[in-house]
C-alpha cells in the first residue's frame, strides 16, 4: 500500500491498478465499479457497450465521467502481462509511478476520485458517474452510448491532466490504414542485420506531438534508406503500436549480400545523426545494429523493400499546422503509429487530429490517402470522432473558476488540448450540456515514463469536492 492521501481516493485507485484493463477488457474494472456502488446502496446500469451508468439519488446535478480502460505499454526489457499482472506502483519525491509500464492514472485517477466522491459522506448532492469502455482506441464507448446515460445537464470530464487547468474544447480525430502489398522472393541462408531503435520517449500522440520527440519507425526507414546502393532484402519489420502513442521501438531484419563491416559502419554515421538531432529530447535513444544468421525461406524482393522505406519517409507526422487564435495550440497534426508485415501486405496505422472538421479530412483524403495510393497501396479510414468546440460563457465554468480561485487564490488556466477527448462525442448527443476536463497532474501518458503527482492528487480532490457542493446549492 502506498499509504497516501486522501486515502479514500488512493483505496480506489490502488483497487483498480490491481485489475488488468487494456482497452476492450473492462470487465473486471466494470464489475469493481459495481461491486463498490452495491456496497454503497447505489444502483448501476451497463449498456450494451459495457459503459457503466452510476446513478444518483433523484434528479443529479452534475455527471462525473471518466473512461475505464488504459493505454498497456512497456519497456522491451520489462516482464510485464497486462492480461493478467497488476501494476506495480511505486512512490518516488512525490510521484507515483509504475516499474517499467503505463502506470494507468489515465484515467484510472478519474475512475478513483468518481468512485470516491459518492461513496462517501461528503454533502456533494446527487451526482451521477458515468464510466465508459475502449476510450483509448477511438472513443468507442462514448461513441455507443445512449442519450438515456446522461441525466444531468453538466458534466465535469476527469480526464484532464494539468492541474489548474481547465480543458474546454479538443481536436477531433480519426484512424487511417495503409496496406502496401508485398511480393517475395526465396532468401538462401545467409547473414542478416537486425536494426533496432529503442528507448525513445514517447508519449500521446495529441498531447505530446510537439514536443520535438523522434518517432521510431521514422528513423528506422530513415536508417535503411541510407543503405541504398547495397544488396539486401527485408525480412521482417515492426514498431511501433497504439494510434494514440508516439512509437518508441521498431527494428527491421534484413538479409543482405554484402559485407557487414559495410552496413555496420554506414548505420552508425546514421544512428550518430540521429543522436545529434535528438540530443535534448531523447537522451536515453538506443540504437543497435546486430550481425544475425537469417534461415533460408522468403523474404521481400528488392522492390517491395524499397517502397515501404519510401512510403515510410512520405507519409507525414508530427505536427502539420497550429491555431492561429491561439499560437500555443496545435490545430492539425498525424502520428505514424504503428508498422506490421502481415501475410500480404505491410499495414502502417496513423492517427489524425484537427479542430477543424475540414482540415481533418484534408489530411486524411487528399493528403495520406494521395500518398498511399501513389504507391499502390490500399487505404482505409475509419470513421473520425468530432471536435470539442470551446465555450467560454458557461455557468459551470464560472462557478468552477470562482471554487478554484477560493481554494488557491488564483484564476486557473483555460485552454483547449489537441488530444481527443469524450466530451465532444457526448457534446453531440446532448447538445444542452455544459462541460469541463480537469484532473490532477499526470506526466507522458501513454509511455512507461507516465508518473503522477501525489500533492496534486489531494489539492484536486478538494477541489472537486468544493465545487460539487456549490453545484448542489445552485
């Protein structure tokens, strides 16, 4: 136990670290929830999607939301199942962490702090809580839900990540693939070269994406096309893995016909350039180049080889354009998020962001749809998930600005997030509703460095709990 406060919130939050939840496995976070509420004489109800539906007494004056599921990422080097294995928590000069995985504070905090705040005795009135599923794959959840699971006309999102700051509207996004079919040829025993990028930062693909981070299936294809000119076939390649996570690891093994001492050295000049022009954002870049015996079997002709590397180095990512209101923020931007070879084809996911519903559609049909096709590749696009359109003129956000400076003495900060939030999809369903994100303040989310801040913890819960009574007066 990690014997924090306030203790009730941290119970929980331990409780649910203990349950395995990557996104489409809610269930045993789901039956947590219920059991808790059960306990408390409050009733549940789950829809069809698994979203769970906390209900308060009489008519609620305000729904607290947060999603169930987390992002499951590791360290290579780490021993980790998230199937079944807890995370393991550890506290360091005020922080809370895990050992070598996400630590899940997004959103398992929110979960925590909800479940908290009306299960105990604290006079914050009828309060709803509203939990939803696969929030981290492309807000399925809130995308499913019915209109019948929003009872109140105000809803505080806590999926927010900076404490004192409050989130009013977001990006909206949307998933793209491309499969570029492969041929192959039969490949002899012979040597091999693994290629490998590893310990890169990471992060959200939407919160992070302009922090200067290197991308690692980037700098893979990146790496290998400064190898043309030599004899070799790609044997496999990964990296990368969830479309909302800046990919951190990829390697590529190549069968080659020439002389290692020649392929090791020209890697080397690449991976030196590479370390020069991430020195201040990716300190801890590891990149490796192995001598490996490759079995005889099939590999990619010379020509599929080369048109990955070449679509790889095309497709756009990072940030493609910022609101020009507000110049901090970025408007439009694409990750490169993952890179598989399959049986026929090699599929490269990435995930879009915009506040603008047009320019997302720009990016994802005239631009990476343009790209894939040129090289023959078949693409797809789900279907995107809307924006979150600010309104600064709510009574929730004035009565949540007043409690704030009451408790602290200063105004909190307002601002949109470039990240895809639920309260646009629900924004849409409910088009009377009033709404803020807010939490406590949560680091690199998505990434095994994710960490929390313990005092921010307490400082938000009193928070919340000074708002909600106000909400109950009024």
């Amino acid at each position: 136990m990690l014997n924090l406060k306030p203790r009730e919130v941290w119970y929980h939050f331990e409780k649910i670290s203990e349950i395995p939840r990557c996104s489409g496995n809610e269930e045993g976070v789901r039956n947590y929830i219920r059991e808790v509420a059960s306990d408390a004489s409050l009733e549940t109800r789950v829809d069809d999607s698994g979203n769970v539906l906390l209900k308060g007494e009489g008519s609620p004056n305000v729904v607290l939301q947060a999603h169930m599921d987390m992002v499951c990422e590791k360290n290579s080097s780490v021993e980790h199942d998230f199937e079944k294995d807890p995370i393991r928590l550890k506290e360091e000069n005020g922080w809370v962490t895990a050992e070598g995985t996400t630590l899940g504070a997004d959103n398992g905090i929110g979960v925590a702090i909800a479940l908290a705040a009306v299960t105990g005795d604290h006079g914050v009135g009828s309060v709803d809580c509203l939990f939803t599923v696969d929030e981290e794959r492309g807000l399925n959840g809130a995308t499913n839900l019915g209109t019948e699971f929003i009872r109140a006309e105000r809803l505080i999102n806590l999926d927010g990540e900076d404490f004192g700051v409050f989130t009013i509207g977001c990006a909206g996004g949307g998933k793209t693939t491309i499969d570029l079919p492969i041929d192959r040829v039969s490949c002899d025993d012979g040597d091999g070269v693994k290629v490998s990028i590893q310990d890169l930062v990471g992060g959200h693909s939407g919160a992070d994406i302009d922090k200067g981070r290197a991308n690692a299936i980037k700098l893979l294809a990146r790496a290998i096309k400064g190898l043309e000119g030599e004899s070799l076939n790609l044997v496999e390649i990964s990296g990368g893995d969830k479309h909302n996570a800046i990919p951190r690891e990829a390697y590529a093994v190549l069968w080659v016909d020439t002389d290692y001492q020649s392929i090791e050295r020209k890697l080397n000049e690449k991976f030196s350039a590479f370390k020069s022009e991430y020195v201040e954002t990716e300190p801890g870049m590891n990149l490796q180049v192995e001598e490996i015996s490759v079995s005889k079997g099939e590999c990619l002709n010379g020509t599929t080889t080369k048109n990955l590397v070449d679509l790889i180095l095309a497709v756009p990512n990072g940030v493609m354009a910022y609101d020009k209101k507000l110049e901090s923020t970025v408007e439009t931007s694409t990750n490169l998020a993952s890179v598989r070879l399959e049986d026929s084809s090699i599929r490269l996911l990435m995930s879009s962001r915009s506040s603008r519903e047009s320019k997302l559609e720009n990016l994802r049909k005239n631009r990476l749809e343009v790209i894939g096709k040129s090289f023959g590749g078949d693409v797809a696009h789900n279907e995107a998930y809307p924006s979150w359109q600010p309104d600064r003129n709510t009574q929730l956000l004035e009565q949540s600005k007043q409690v704030f400076r009451d408790l602290y003495g200063e105004l909190p900060e307002v601002n949109v997030v470039h990240g895809g939030l639920e309260t646009g999809v629900i924004g849409e369903k409910k088009e009377s509703i009033e709404m803020i994100a807010v939490g406590p303040e949560v680091e690199s989310p998505h990434s095994p460095e994710e960490r929390m801040e313990v005092k921010s913890v307490e400082k938000f819960w009193k928070f919340l709990l000074a708002l909600l009574k106000k909400l109950d007066e009024n």
